[in-house]
C-alpha cells in the first residue's frame, strides 16, 4: 500500500510541475504515457482475478483475499455516474455496466487503501469498512 499511495503522490507531483513550468508537452506525453502503463495494470488484474481472489494474507490467518470482506461500496442514492473512481483505481476495482459504474472486482482492492475515497469522488458515494488494524505492504 505505501508503494501505491508513493507512486500516486509522484504521479501528482510530475505533474504539477509540468504545470508550473509550463511544459505542456511534456505533461500530455506522461499522462498519455501513464494512462497505457495503468491500462495495462488494470487489465492483468482483471483477467487474472479468479486467481488473485485465491491470494493468501498470512496478515490475516491465511484468509483469502474473497474471505476477506473489505471491498468499496457504491451508494446510488449519491452516485452521479461521473466515473472518477474508475479513472482513479489503479486496480480496476470499477468498471462500467449498462453505463452505470459498478465495483465489479471487489478483491482487487487493496485493503485499507480508501484511495477513491479521498481523491476520486466528490459526493461521498464510496464507503469501506473500518480498516483493519494490520497493514499489508504490496
Ligand atoms: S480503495 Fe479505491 S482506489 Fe484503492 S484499490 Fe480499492 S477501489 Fe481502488
Ligand atoms: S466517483 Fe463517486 S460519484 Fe463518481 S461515479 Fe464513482 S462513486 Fe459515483
């Protein structure tokens, strides 16, 4: 988790300073860049989420991650379907069904990262459970 939270204050950071320095180019080829680099992530977890649903966390008693109930929710009642979870997961947690955001690979989710949460959505539509006091460091 501290790897992720790293890679997207760096992520940040790059580009705000392409901002100030008024390097447009140069911040539209990272963020093209990047956006591949993401898509690529996004979709090895995707396609290998039976296995990774079968990941053992000795954290956690050699729970499975699918043992392991901490997982975002969506309340529709506050969700305006503006899809910034979706371009904000790093690993594709969220995707799009009949054009409504869903989570559809709940134990993708990195436990305790409440990423989306803090920087994705505006309109407090995503809870998680408490964190669980043990950190895992991926
Ligand atoms: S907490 Fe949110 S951003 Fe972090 S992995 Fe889970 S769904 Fe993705
Ligand atoms: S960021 Fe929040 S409001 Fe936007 S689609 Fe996701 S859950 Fe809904």
């Amino acid at each position: 988790m501290k790897k992720i939270k790293q890679s997207m204050i760096l992520n940040m950071e790059i580009k705000k300073i392409a901002e100030k320095l008024d390097l447009n180019e140069l911040k539209e080829a990272y963020v093209e860049s990047y956006k591949n680099l993401r898509a690529y992530h996004i979709s090895t977890y995707q396609n290998f989420y039976e296995a990774i649903k079968e990941i053992q966390y000795p954290e956690y008693d050699n729970l499975k991650r699918e043992d392991i109930n901490w997982y975002p929710q969506i309340d529709y009642k506050k969700c305006i379907n503006c899809k910034e979870c979706i371009n904000f997961c790093p690993k594709g947690v969220y995707t799009l069904k009949n054009d409504t955001v869903i989570v559809e690979y709940p134990y993708s989710c990195v436990i305790n990262c409440t990423g989306c949460v803090s920087h994705a959505c505006n309109f407090g539509a995503i809870s998680f459970p408490k964190k669980i006091k043990k950190t895992i460091d991926i």
